[in-house]
C-alpha cells in the first residue's frame, strides 16, 4: 500500500512517544474544510499511519487536528491545529513535537 499521510507525536517533557492521541484530517476544497476520514489515534510508538485512503490523497491544502487534551489534560492548548499544503502525491510526514505549554512540527521524511 503506497504512503500518503503519516504522523509521529513526542511528548518532550518526558521523552516519549505520545500514544493513543485522536488525530483528524481535512482537506481544503471549494472553500471548506472537508474531514476526509473518522477519527484515527496515535499507536503506542505516537504514530498515525495512512491518515488519508489513497484514492482521496491529492495535492492541495491539508490539516492535522490533534486532540491534545485527551492526553494531557493540563496541558496549555487543549488541540493543535497544523495547516499545511501538498504540491504531489508522494508520502508527507508532517510529526509534532509536545511539551505542557508549547509545540513544534516540521516536514519529516
């Protein structure tokens, strides 16, 4: 099965993986944002994998909502929200990086 999606949350206060975390995905198409599958949860290394099926993956704008507070309920941001955008359809790993009162991402590999 070819990659479209995938994501990886380390908690950086206690350096590890940030498991069973709900992950959501959307597209930006004709001026809305449109979920694209149900509710996907981080594995117990932090990972969501094959976040979008294959027949919807296509370039454009995408978004990532991470319900944080489900795993750290004291935490500043109860979710996080990452928007970014698509030129192809190859793999894109877009990970977050986690602490009580901040985060991270970049483009991964």
């Amino acid at each position: 099965m070819a990659k479209t999606l995938t994501t990886h949350i380390l908690d950086l206060s206690c350096g590890r993986p940030a498991c069973h975390v709900p992950v959501r995905v959307e597209n930006f198409i004709s001026e809305e944002w449109i979920p694209i599958s149900t509710t996907a949860k981080t594995n117990d290394d932090g990972r969501a994998l094959d976040l979008v099926p294959t027949d919807k993956w296509q370039p454009g704008r995408w978004r990532i909502i991470f319900d944080v507070e489900s795993y750290m309920a004291d935490g500043f941001f109860p979710s996080v929200t990452i928007e970014f955008r698509t030129t192809d359809t190859a793999h894109y790993h877009v990970p977050l990086l986690l602490n009580k009162f901040g985060y991270s991402t970049y483009r991964g590999s």
